[in-house]
C-alpha cells in the first residue's frame, strides 16, 4: 500500500472511557454544545417554542428535520479553494428517516396517529439549511425571516426536483412522477418538467467543489406502505430492491398505512421507488434552486457521494450501496472542474461514466465500467433473462448491471473517502466503510445471482472493517488499483470476536484477512460515516456499535490513516443513549468539530427498542440535549478545544 504524502500522527487528546452516559462525553479540555436540533425553526415565521405534540406539516417544513445524518459546511461566499477562515457558513444536514415512536410524545397508541401527523412524519424528512455565524461565543444557527429571504431551506419528500441525466426520461420515472404530481399540489416558481417527490431517505452524501451539496437516498423502500400481492407482476420488476409487501416496514409500531399520502402507498403508485435511490444535487446558495436527481450517478441505496478531483480535472464521486452484498461504485465525469467559473460545473454530474468495483484476490482491484453492451453481453454470458433496454434503464437497475458485471459483494459498505490534498485533488487513497453483514452470503429474494450457500454464522461479519483501496498512479479516475485492510472492528482483547470476522471472506475475497491490522487501544464495532482531516487523521463514527459493545454508546474514534503496524484507536466522543453518530466534519479551520446525533433515545442501555417500549407506556429512554426529563431530539452538536487550538492536535 502506496502512503500519502503528509504522514498523520496519532491525535495528542487523552481517550474518553468506554460510557453509558446519556450526554456528550469528551476527553478534558473540549466541550460541547448543540448548534441545532429537530423542531428548532428555520424562520421567524414559525412559533418561536417547539411542541411536537402540536407538529403539522406546514410548522414542521419551516422547522429543522428530524434524525439528522450527513452535514457539510459552506463558506457564505463561494470561493475556490474555501478560504479557512470564515464566520458565516452554511449547514447542510440530511433528515434520514423519521422515527414516528420518537415525535409526539403525547400519543399513547400507533392508532391514535391522524393524516395530519403522518404528513408532518414525511415532511421532517429530507434536507435541512442554515446559515451559521460566529460570535464571540462561537458558532451559532440563526433564522431567516421568512422562508426564501436567506439560504435557510427545507427540502423535503414534497419539493418540486427535476430528474436530469440518462435516466430523466424512463418510463418508470414517468408514470410516477404523474401520480405524484397528481396528488400533491403544486406550490409554485418550480420549472414545468419537476416532479413534486422531493427527496428522502437522506443517509450520507457529499460535497462538490462547485459548491453544491449531495444527499444520497438510501433506504427508500421503507418510506412504501401497502403490499404489492395482487399487483401485474409486470408493473413491478423491481426485484433488485426486495420492493414487496415485507420492505413497507416503516409504520410498523407507528402509523396505520393507510394514512400515508397516497403517493407512498405501493398500490396506487407502484412506480413510485423509482423516484428515489439517487444522488440528488443542492446549490446551498440559492434557496430557490430547484434540487436536481443526477441519475447518472446509478440508483441504489446510496450511503454515500464523496468527490475528489482527478489528475486531469475530471471529477470522481465514490458511492457505498449500503445493503448486504451490494458494492461500491465510482462515477468519472466526462467534462473537467472549472475553478474560475462556478456555473460551468453545474452539470459535471449528468455526464460520465460509471463504474462497479471487483476486489480481486491477488490485493489488487478493477473498476469495471458499467455499460449498455457490457452488462447486455454480460447477462447473455450468464443466461440471465435480465436486458437492459439503453442506458436510462441500466442507471434505474444499476444493481443488476453491477452484478452480472461481476463486482464483488461487500459487507454493506457505508460511507467511503478519499485522501485529497488542499485542492480536493484525490491522492489515491481511497477508505471504504463496511459497516457489518450479518448475512453473508445469504440468498436475496428477487436477486438473480444471489448463491444460497448458507454460511454459518462464524462467516458472518458482526462488527465490520474499513478497507483501504489506492487509486493506480495516484489518480481517482483510474481504473484499476490496489486494496488491502485498513483496520479491522471488533475487540482486540476477545479472541472470540475476531475469530467470528476472521472466519470467512472479506468482501467475499477468501485472503483478506492475512495480515489484517488490528487495533491498540479502544475497541469498536460497526464503522459508518468517516471525515479525513487536513492532516489525513480519520474520524470514525459508529452506527449500532452499542449492539456488540454494550458497554459503550456509540462513538467517534480518530487514527491516522498511514500509520503502520497495530491501529492505534482513540476514541473521541462518546454519543447519548440509543443515538447513533453521523456526518463527523469540521470546520475550515479545524477548530471546530460538527457530527450529527441521530436518534438518541432509539433504544435504551440494554439495547431493547424504543418502538416496544413507548406504547407501553415507558418514559423515554434519553433526554438529550435539552436534559431534564425532556422527549430526545436528534441534534447538531459542535466541539471546541477549550484553549482554541485544532482538534486533535
Ligand atoms: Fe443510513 Fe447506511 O446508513
Ligand atoms: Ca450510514
Ligand atoms: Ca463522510
Ligand atoms: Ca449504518
């Protein structure tokens, strides 16, 4: 494995100790305070106090979403490369899901839900903006007076988008985007081609050089209620997304389906999934921009979309699909980033071309393009009846594609990152995140190459890994390069641990584990979403690490990514009960340090759901960030040194 050009040393901070507590834990001298949380108002046209028990729709679309996942920051004034020192930004924060159980505390029983709280449920999804200024206190968000008069937005699974690149046009898109708009009115000054679906299921993402903001749909087929038993099964070919009756679980210990806006509901709209799973594109500048759906960037369950630039100027995006035994995927636009002239790379992302990853045994690796006559070729090989009719139709089922072209199933890769220098030029390090799979190997319903050969669970990979790829010739459009292990999660104490991930294949690749380095210092499980710092330090965040660590709630870890021998993990932060952490950032100036705190209160310290508590009438299982006995919201927090000085150092 190639090393970057700057060698990272391990961050000087003491760790913070395995926790339960139901707070932010830090290590002595940073502290922390929440920027921004679910409910907080995004205009001084909402009411200044938040009660979720009195949350519509109207009052929630002018308010900050709920389960806040990637966050990125740009500076107010567009410039390239961002200057590091700002005092105003803008906030981008995914709203991932929402979590009915967790937003109105004064409902006693999932019948007790009305049309009025389901559409509020939707609307606390998608995308939140707002500008942030720095006092003399530090960073805070502030409200603009009414929507449209600042850079403050909600996007949500109601706001007017417009579908561009190959796939704008397939029919399935069509017979949606119809439907929907049929059934949700129209709120005006959006182009006559857009489609009023907004945006949903909003997990990690990314950030352009041009100043965009990307939010990656991942688990859409949990926003479908209704079952498709009884449907044409021609009218539902859908099958690399398991669309049927048992993936509509988001009610379930919520809601009652019916009450979902009709658009969501399977039934009436069986075409609707295709609206979703796609990298869609945010100008934070403009609040009156309309999102834009980059279906040239494939549809899957997108974790992530990390950009970094290629030796020529030409732009890569690297996506994780985050489900088991799915892949990795990299998209090269044809045309090159212009740093003098924002507007001309406006559409960089509607033209390139996309590529699947196979890990080979031998350590090295192939980015397999993805196109028209080789997946046709490719599934004639295989005697599959899978064709793909041009190449919208291979973006809207770019899964099936990805794996007659034989690229390799991973271990539900998450979040990936690339080694960049100051100009976002990719260095050629690449990290990808796999954050657990619980069934390797295992048969998927609908899936055509799916081998059923049933492992045992000593296969299974519990506590996940982070693979390190380097991009031949240090250049993100390559196609070829080198792979090894990063680190592996898991307990460095507990052979029995290790043991259950070393047993079998590492992205189904049988040599992986040889060798693999293991940690020194604080253990972890479940990787999700990672930041690399100037200094090429790593940030960790866990997502579910509390469900093997029961000891400790989910947390952010910092090692350096080029160190060699044993990794040596330090854990930074500590989350609050039953929350997981996301979208681990900082500052331009690396005295700040943002992450989202998703869902605290989701389950308690034993680790049993809420959602089977709360209607039995249990109290709340966290408090956080408003303490007391108050009901849990997911929250923006950001960290300081206490003397000032960069995080980490
Ligand atoms: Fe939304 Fe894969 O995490
Ligand atoms: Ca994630
Ligand atoms: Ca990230
Ligand atoms: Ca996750």
């Amino acid at each position: 494995v190639g090393a970057a050009s700057t060698v990272a040393t391990t961050p000087a901070f003491a760790p913070v100790a395995a926790t339960n507590a139901d707070t932010i834990s830090l290590p002595p001298g940073y502290s922390w305070r929440k920027l921004i949380a679910w409910g907080d108002r995004l205009f001084d046209t909402a009411a200044p106090v938040f009660d979720p028990n009195t949350l519509t729709r109207a009052e929630q679309e002018q308010r900050f979403g709920q389960n806040n996942d990637m966050l990125a920051l740009f500076p107010a004034t567009y410039a390239f490369p961002p200057a590091k020192d700002q005092d105003r930004m803008i906030l981008c924060a995914n709203n991932e899901y929402a979590t009915p159980d967790l937003m109105y505390p004064a409902i006693t029983a999932p019948s007790a839900f009305t049309a009025e709280h389901v559409s509020a449920i939707y609307a606390a999804v998608g995308v939140s903006v707002v500008e942030l200024e720095r006092r003399s206190e530090g960073w805070r968000a502030i409200t603009n007076a009414t929507p449209g008069a600042g850079r403050n937005r909600r996007i949500t699974p109601f706001t007017p988008v417009q579908f561009s690149g190959p796939a704008a046009r397939h029919p399935w898109i069509a017979e949606a985007a119809r439907i929907v708009n049929a059934n949700e009115p129209d709120p005006g000054g959006a182009p006559t081609d857009a489609v009023r679906c907004g945006t949903m299921a909003n997990c990690a993402g990314g950030y352009t050089p041009w100043g965009t903001y990307l939010t990656a749909e991942e688990n859409f087929d949990g926003f479908f209620v209704g079952s498709s038993r009884g449907l044409d099964p021609l009218r539902f070919d859908d099958p690399a997304f398991a669309l049927d009756e048992s993936s509509f679980a988001y009610p379930a210990g919520g809601f009652p389906a019916a009450l979902a806006p009709r658009q969501f509901n399977i039934a009436e709209n069986p075409r609707g999934p295709s609206l979703y799973g796609w990298v869609t594109e945010i100008d934070p500048y403009d609040s009156s921009s309309t999102p834009k759906k980059r279906t040239a960037l494939g549809r899957c369950k997108h974790e992530c979309a990390t950009t970094a630039l290629a030796a020529d100027g030409r732009v890569a995006v690297y996506m994780g699909d985050d489900q088991r035994d799915e892949h990795v995927y990299k998209f090269v636009s044809r045309g090159r980033f212009n740093p003098a002239d924002r507007r001309a790379n406006m559409n960089l992302l509607d033209d390139g071309q996309l590529y699947c990853a196979q890990f080979l045994e031998n350590g090295q690796g192939r980015w397999l393009a993805i196109t028209l006559e080789a997946a046709n070729a490719a599934a004639e090989r295989e005697e599959s009846p899978i064709r793909f009719r041009d190449e919208g139709d291979l973006l809207v089922r770019v899964r099936d594609a990805a794996r007659l072209l034989g690229a390799t199933p991973m271990d539900r890769p998450e979040d990936v990152e690339a080694v960049c220098d100051a100009n976002w030029r990719g260095l050629g390090p690449v990290l990808i995140v796999c954050t657990n799979n619980i069934e390797r190997g295992f048969e998927h319903p609908g899936s055509p190459r799916r081998e059923s050969d049933r492992p045992t669970s000593a296969q299974n990979n519990l506590t996940g890994h982070i693979l390190r790829i380097d991009e031949a010739g240090g250049d993100c459009a390559a196609e070829a390069f080198l792979w090894d292990v990063f680190v592996m999660a898991g307990d460095p104490n507990s052979m029995a641990l290790t043991a259950r991930t070393r047993g079998g294949p590492l992205a189904h690749v049988s040599t992986a584990y040889k060798g693999a380095p293991t940690i020194s210092g604080d253990r972890f499980a479940c990787p999700d979403n990672i930041f690399i710092d100037s200094t090429h330090r790593v940030w960790i965040a866990t997502d579910g690490g509390d469900s093997v660590f029961a000891d400790c709630n989910d947390s952010v870890l910092c090692t350096p990514v080029n160190a060699e021998g044993p990794r040596v993990m330090k854990r930074f932060l500590v989350g609050p009960v039953g929350s997981e952490i996301c979208g681990p950032l900082m500052a331009p100036d690396e005295r700040a340090f943002l992450c989202a705190v998703q869902h605290p209160g989701a389950n308690d310290v034993a680790g049993t759901d809420f959602s089977q508590l709360r209607w039995l009438g249990e109290p709340a299982t966290s408090h956080f960030p408003d303490g007391g006995d108050s009901w849990p919201r997911s929250a923006v927090v950001i960290v300081t040194r206490d003397d000032g000085g960069r995080i980490g150092d």
